[in-house]
C-alpha cells in the first residue's frame, strides 16, 4: 500500500468547533422556532420527546441505546415509510447544556461529525445543525437527501413543540 492509499483509507480528523469548516465536507440547515431555548432544549436531553420526532418525514425510530453523557452511545433504528431500517450508530462528544449539541455519526460509509446549536432570539430559538462529513464525495453523494432530510425533522420538531403542552 502506497502513502495516498493510506491517507484515502483513513478519514480526517473531525472538527472540535464549527469554525473554519472544509465547505466540500459541511452541510449547513438551520430553522427558528417559536419557543425558547429553554423548551427546545429538553426535547433532545429526554428520549421520549426525542423518539417522537427524531428523523425525516414519515420515519418511525427504535431506540436501542441512548446515553445522553459526553461520550454515551445513542444507538437508534430508524424505519422509513418503505419498510427499510436504516440502524444508526452515534456517540454525544459534547453536551454544552442548554446551547450545543457535539455528536459523531459512526459509520465507515459516511461518518460525520454534527453539530446542533440552538441560539435564543426572544421568544424564538434559531435551531442550526452543521454536519462536518469525513469524505467529500460522501457529502456531495448524501447532499440532496440530507438537505430536504433536515428540512423535514425540522418540521417535525416545529410540529411537535406546538402539540406539547409548555
């Protein structure tokens, strides 16, 4: 094996902060709710508001595991309308109560790094979600998904903030 075999076959180091991000590698999606950081907040900490709205439109999720500690395994099925399980393997790195969020998506094909934050506006929180992909050609590859993806959990999240009692 050649010195570029190696570099390909090893991905890159994962970003500690969401500065400086390689744009090949990052997809950005951000929303603002109508609640405060301080309801939204609590809606990724407990599992059983974060099963209920986890995912893209019509997926139904199985948690399998979820630690919510710096280093916990998250461990989730999520079941697409088709029937296809997708499994998920995750770990928290960061827990930044109650502003940032630091999970690494674990996964040879396309692992990732994301970071959500929340930033309070008032009444309004600005949700945003930066994913930072190991590979390029897996961003690239996963953009078109991903993008409408995270548009979709967004509203499902929105849809949910406004059914839950405050």
């Amino acid at each position: 094996m050649n010195e570029n075999d190696h570099t390909r076959t090893r991905p890159p180091e994962r970003p500690d902060e969401p500065v400086n991000l390689p744009e090949d590698r990052t997809i950005r999606s951000s929303r603002t709710l109508q609640a405060t950081r301080a309801r939204v907040w609590p809606l990724f900490e407990n599992r059983a508001d974060l099963v209920a709205w986890w995912g893209p439109s019509g997926f139904v999720n199985t948690f399998e595991e979820f630690d919510f500690n710096p280093g916990g395994a998250w461990k989730l099925v999520m079941h697409a309308p088709d029937g296809s399980a997708y499994p998920m393997n995750k770990r928290f790195i960061r827990i930044e109560a109650p502003h940032q969020l630091v999970i690494d998506h674990i996964d040879e094909a396309h692992g990732f790094r994301m970071f959500i934050r929340l930033h309070e506006h008032g009444e309004t929180t600005r949700l945003e979600w930066i994913m930072v992909f190991d590979r390029a050609e897996e961003a690239a590859k996963v953009r078109p998904f991903v993008e409408a993806a995270n548009e979709q959990n967004f509203d499902r999240l929105a849809d949910y903030l406004f059914r839950k009692p405050s």
